[in-house]
C-alpha cells in the first residue's frame, strides 16, 4: 500500500479508508514511518487526513509512537497546520508518555490552547486532560490550571465545562485527600 495515495484517493475523507491506512501502519514501524511523513508533510489536505489514521493506529499500538514524538510535539505549534493534526496530537498526547526534555513545550503550547476561545474546543479539552496529567508530575501547575478553569466556566462550551468540572474535583481531592 502507497499510505499518500491511498490518503488522497477518495474525493472525501472516510473512516473505513483511515482505519484501514492504521492497521497497515500498523503492521511495522517502517509503515508507520510512511504515516508520520505524510502527518507532518506540508500538504495541509495530506497532513489532515494522515492525522486520523495516526490516531487510530496509536491507539492500537502506543509503542510506535515513541520515536516520533519530538514531530508530534511540533505539530502543536507549526504555522498553517489543520486543526485535525493538532487535535489527534493532543489527544494521543492525552494517553502517551511524554518524554521529559518535551515537557515544557506542550504544556506552553496546552496553556496556550485553553486560554484562546478561538481554537476548536476539543484541541481545548484534549489540553485540559494533558495539563492535568502533567499537574501530576508538576504540582505546582495546578492552582494556574485550577484558575483558568474556574474563570473560563461561565464563558465556555459544556464539552470544556464537563471537563473543567471533572479536573477541578480531582485537584481538589489531591490537595484533601
């Protein structure tokens, strides 16, 4: 299988064609090496399409991920890029190690996402749930992230509502155990 034409084939993006691009991705890490060339291309319709596939295939094998994170972590910030290829890299991010020397990146970048009201609301709650995992390695991020929650409610969507509510009673319950 050739993972840039079989992205591009169909004159829209479907489900079966993405899942069936992430399990052969799948199959070994020189296919999944294909998949991250063509998520981190600069064709913004390549690179938006490869960003579901990459979702799924993580999800089926974490493990492939782990040398490409530093090009995910990239994608949170690169000028011009479609809001699926953020949004399946924070989400991955939700449920993947990150490696230490990246930290500091994705939580600017996660601090940033929930802040502007501008950027679609699941990049913001995939942020939430990245900033409260990483709240758990360093505590002293928790009362910023607490803040910002507890003032954006009253202006936000229930989905970041739903998520802040769920984030703030699990800081809560650390800091009263």
């Amino acid at each position: 299988m050739n993972i840039r034409s079989t992205l591009l084939a169909d004159p829209i993006q479907s489900k079966r064609r993405a899942t069936e691009v992430a399990a052969y991705a799948c199959l070994d890490s020189t296919h999944f090496q294909e998949l991250m060339d063509c998520f981190v291309a600069n064709d913004y319709r390549l690179a938006q399409r490869a960003a579901q596939s990459v979702s799924i295939a993580v999800s089926e094998r974490p493990d492939l991920i782990a040398p490409h994170m530093g090009s995910l972590v990239d994608q949170l910030t690169r000028p011009g890029v479609h809001d699926a290829v953020i949004r399946n890299s924070v989400r991955i991010m939700q449920e993947t190690e990150i490696p230490v020397e990246l930290h500091g990146k994705v939580m600017d970048a996660c601090f940033n996402f929930i802040q502007n009201r501008q950027i679609a609301i699941a990049i913001r709650a995939f942020s939430l749930t990245v900033l409260y995992n990483f709240s758990k390695i360093y505590p002293e991020i928790k009362n910023e992230l607490g803040i910002i929650i507890e003032e954006a409610m009253e202006f936000e969507t229930p989905a970041f509502r739903a998520r802040g509510k769920k984030i703030l009673a699990n800081i809560k319950k650390q800091k009263h155990p």
